[in-house]
C-alpha cells in the first residue's frame, strides 16, 4: 500500500511539472507589458483588462495578433483596452491575455494567463 501511495504521488507531481509549463509568459513593468512564447510554434493571442472579459463577444481567429516560437513581444499598457474611465490600461490593473496555436479550428482549445501589472 504504501508503495501504490509513493507512485500515485511521484506520477502526480511529475504530471503537474508538465503542465507547469506554461506556452507563453508575462509581466509587466514601466507600463510595458513583455510577453514570451516559451513554444517553437507560432502562438496567437487576445489581451484584455480582467473587468471587461465578461462584457465582450470576440473569437480566436489566426489572422490576429501573434507571436512567433521563442520570440517575445513589448505592448504598451495603453494598447490594452480597459471597461473603466480610463479605457486603456493601467498599473494594478489585472489582465487576462487569451492564447492559441494555429491548430485551433481542429483542437478549440484556448488557454489564458492572468496578470497583475506594475
């Protein structure tokens, strides 16, 4: 038993480093948000501040913003559209950036990150 206990726990945490793993990475500083496709496949992305997903109708397509493998990209937090006073975003403000690989139409799958900007 305790044996089946140990390898449930080994495959457990092996499978989560997997998924730890995340395809792109984020932060932001100096209002400048960096974002790095830690993939070797063209990643496409959807940036929003956090207070307007709810409030907005939009599709993944691939003709959009997108972020070749290995490369990272530098957005000015004005280019981020905001539902608040300001319209854009800012310091404190949390955003949700929306990513996909171009097997989208196949897979459907669409993955997020949320961040904090400072």
């Amino acid at each position: 038993m305790k044996f089946l206990t140990a390898l449930f726990f080994i495959l457990f945490f092996i499978s989560c480093s997997a998924e730890d793993q995340m395809a792109i990475s984020a932060g932001g500083s100096d209002n400048k948000l960096v974002i790095q496709n830690n993939t070797d496949q063209e990643v496409f992305y959807f940036i929003v501040a956090r207070n307007c997903a709810p409030l907005i109708d939009w599709i993944p397509t691939l003709s959009g913003p997108k972020l070749d493998g290995g490369k990272s990209t530098t957005i000015n937090y004005e280019e981020i559209y905001n539902c608040s006073e300001e319209l854009t975003a800012t310091m404190n403000d949390e955003i949700i950036i929306y990513w996909w690989f171009r097997s989208y139409p196949e897979t459907n799958k669409v993955e997020h990150l949320i961040i904090k900007l400072k």
